[in-house]
C-alpha cells in the first residue's frame, strides 16, 4: 500500500515487503540522502520525511520562527 506524505511516496521495498522505502510523488526528481535507505515502518519513514523538509526550511531560511 503506498502513502502519499508531503510529497513523497512511502511505499514496501518490493524485495522485502516488510521494509519501505521513500520515492518522490510525480514525476522525475532526487530523492536526498537521508531519504534514500530501507526504513522499518511508514511512521519512521515520516518521521524522518518531516526532519529532512524541517532542516531543508532552516538552510533556506524559511524557518517558521524568525522574526
């Protein structure tokens, strides 16, 4: 079954369905570093989806707390 989550698709790794793994959703683009790996659960997938836009936000300067 695969999840669409700001915008990218967490999805079972088709050689070991109990993994998943993280795509970008439409067409074409890099999936970054820290995204690229086999995680043990969507939860965890999001998890670490969150943390990576959050930092991406940060070294953009589009952190939602500044002044």
């Amino acid at each position: 079954m695969e999840q669409v989550y700001r915008g990218y698709i967490i999805k079972p790794y088709k050689l070991m369905p109990s993994s998943y793994c993280v795509a970008t959703a439409g067409q074409g683009g890099k999936i970054p570093a820290v995204l690229d790996g086999l995680f043990t659960s969507v939860g965890i997938a999001k998890e670490i989806v969150d943390k990576y836009l959050e930092q991406k936000e940060v070294k953009n300067g589009k952190a939602s707390n500044q002044s």
